[in-house]
C-alpha cells in the first residue's frame, strides 16, 4: 500500500501549469505534474483558473483532482467593471460551485458566494 507523503491545493490556469515556485512544494515530481495537469485541462479555456488538489505517495507517484473554477475569479468576471452581480448570476455560479461545497442547499450556497463576493468588494443586486 502506498503512504501518502503530503497533499496540497493549488489555484492553476488550465493547460498553462509551469514548473517554479507555486509548485516547488511538489519536489521531483513537479514536471511530470504539470505535464498531466496540463494534459488533462487542455480543451478547457485557458485563462480559466482552477483549484486542483494532489496526493503525493511514497514512491513517487500522486494523484490529483481538478476541483472546479475558483469562486472568486467568477465572481469577478461576472460582475467586470461593474463591480456588482445580479440576483440571476449569483445564482448560476452557486450552481456550478455547488458539487465543491459542504451543502447541497443551493440557498446556502449562494449565501455563501454572496460571503465571498461581499469579501472582494463587489455588490449584489437585490
């Protein structure tokens, strides 16, 4: 049986990961990292940016899984310029982060990404 030897969390563009210092916690194994993360995303747009979770094992190998976009980033985009997002948007992105949060409410949900948005200076539409 494989022991882990450590998990970690990064924020990536798709299909754009590049060895450096974000990633140097990942050691020897961080260009094959990048080359499977960066595989794995390719078809998705490129200026997305993702939460990616990875196991690294004892022996070498790891595991990662691509989480969703991060909430903030499209919390931004919705709102651009702006600096406020409609009701409809708020709830769209709920939809979407719902799958990667600790409720299946989707009233909480959007509470939660209400919390967020508050968090980065942007309005929400009543």
């Amino acid at each position: 049986m494989q022991k882990k030897l450590r998990k970690s969390s990064f924020q990536l563009p798709c299909g754009q990961a590049r060895p450096g210092q974000k990633l140097a916690s990942l050691g020897k194994i961080m260009g094959r990292f990048c080359q499977e993360f960066n595989n794995e995303t390719k078809e998705i747009e490129s200026w997305k940016i993702v939460n990616v979770k990875i196991k690294v094992f004892s022996d070498g190998n790891f595991k990662f899984d691509v989480k969703g976009r991060v909430t903030s980033d499209l919390i931004k985009r919705a709102a651009g310029e702006k600096k406020t997002i409609s009701q409809e948007e708020l709830k769209k992105i709920a939809e979407m982060k719902l799958p990667y949060l600790n409720t299946d409410n989707l009233e909480k949900a959007q509470k939660t990404i209400a919390g967020t948005a508050r968090s980065a200076g942007i309005k929400i539409e009543h």
